[in-house]
C-alpha cells in the first residue's frame, strides 16, 4: 500500500535520505523512528507527495506519487508535525473545506465529522475560529481532517504532540480501527512505548540511512538482545552502534 524504492533526498551537501526502500502493507501499522534529524519527515514528505526526491520512487497504492499526484493523494492522508491551518476558519469551515476536496457527501461528511469530533471532545468548539484553539485542539483538527474520508494510507508525523492522555488513547483506537478495515498506517514517533505496543513492524533510521525495518522480536534478534529487551534499548544500542560511521551504516535490508 505504501512502498518507497531507492528513495534519496539531497541537499547540496546533507544527503538526508539515502536510497531507501521499504513496503508497509495493508492492514499494518508501521512506525519510524530515529533520533532528531534522521531523515524522518524528509521521507514522509517525499511519500506524501510534498517533497520531490532527488532519485527514486515512492507509491500509494501502486500509483507513483509524482507520476499521478492527483490520483495517489485522494487515497492518502496526512498529519504532519507542525500543522499550518487557516486562522480566520471555524473548526467546522476548515472541516467542511477539506471534506470538498476528498469530495464527501454532505450527509457522509456530517456523520464523519460529529462521531470524530465527538471523539475527541471537540463538538462544542467547532464553532469557534482555529485561531482561538490549543496546540491540543488544533491537533485534534488536523487528525479529524486526515482520517475523516477513511484513507489507504494514513501517514503521521509525531501526531501525539499535544494530546492529553485521553486524546492519545482516543487516537491509538482509530489508529487501530484504520488497520482492521485494511488501510496502512505509517506513523514516525519520538515515544518508543507507544511504537512497541501499537507497531506491527519498525523502521530505524539515521543519518538518512534505514538500518532496520522489521517486527521488534526480530529487532531483538537481529541485535542478539535478551528477551526482556525494551524497544528503547534496542534503539540506542543500534543508533548508537552505527553513530560515528553513517556512511558504512548496513541494516537489515528493506
């Protein structure tokens, strides 16, 4: 459902992404991880259709993101770290603005947004202008707007910034819900306790590099970890294993 081949990004001299390849299927719950700088959401962009690539190719679905846009973006969706929302727009005019684009009916967007929405305590506040809400509730829109026309491929990039307690677990259950009808979900997260308990596979990356794609049992065995291994530790022994030559990084292949 979502599949990036040799994917690389450069920048003069920063070769962000290098020639990255993997394939998250339907049904599954990826999560990326790597330290600050990694090359996180330069590969999400690149995925999403946002940032062009220097070489390589990155499909939805089987259409080739820069190929057909139109196409491969109608079948994702995408929450990204810092999200840029129009000001002057009440919650719902943002709401109704992004269910034209993805072309909702009018009764399907009605029952979307109220059962979203209520979901995460935001009906009341609909009303008002997204410049008067929280880094909390402006979250909880840009998520509603993401999965309210129930994408195949559902990208987010550090979505839990913002979230209270309840919001986040609101959030792992739609997370699951999108997995059992068959989208794939791709989800980048700092919060490796939640990508051990949510994540079907992980993918490491760093310095641009993907070291290891994979279920964390076999994160575990490829690091020769004892059983009581935590996600996080098996994290920093391969970030920090790999940490002063980037450029010789070799993980398990995507």
């Amino acid at each position: 459902m979502i599949e990036a081949v040799q994917l690389s990004k450069r920048y003069t001299q920063l070769q962000a992404v290098d020639r990255l390849s993997l394939l998250v299927a339907p049904g599954e719950l990826f999560c990326f991880l790597g330290p600050n700088g990694a090359g996180k959401t330069t590969t999400i962009k690149m995925l999403t259709g946002l940032l062009k690539p220097t070489s390589g190719q990155a499909r939805i679905a089987g259409i080739d993101v820069w190929a057909d846009p139109v196409q491969a973006k109608a079948r994702l969706g995408y929450v990204p770290d810092a999200a840029t929302l129009y000001p002057e727009l009440t919650g719902l005019e943002f709401l109704d603005f992004v269910a034209d684009i993805y072309r909702l009916g009018r009764l399907e967007r009605v029952e979307r947004i109220e059962r979203l929405a209520g979901l995460f305590s935001l009906i009341g506040d609909l009303g008002q202008p997204l410049s008067s809400y929280s880094r909390g509730m402006r979250q909880k829109a840009t998520i509603i707007a993401a999965m309210m026309h129930e994408p195949t491929a559902l990208f987010l990039d550090e979505p839990t910034v913002g979230l209270d307690p309840r919001s986040t677990r609101t959030l792992k259950d739609l997370l699951a819900e999108a997995c059992a009808r068959g989208a794939a979900v791709f989800m980048s997260t700092h919060i490796l306790e939640v990508a051990e308990t949510m994540a079907d596979r992980v993918g490491i990356i760093h310095h641009g590099k993907l070291l290891f794609q994979g279920s964390v049992p076999e994160l575990r065995e490829y690091q020769h970890g004892p059983e009581s291994s935590s996600l996080e530790d098996l994290f920093l022994q391969l970030i920090e294993g790999h940490g002063r030559e980037p450029e010789k990084a070799a993980g398990r292949p995507g």
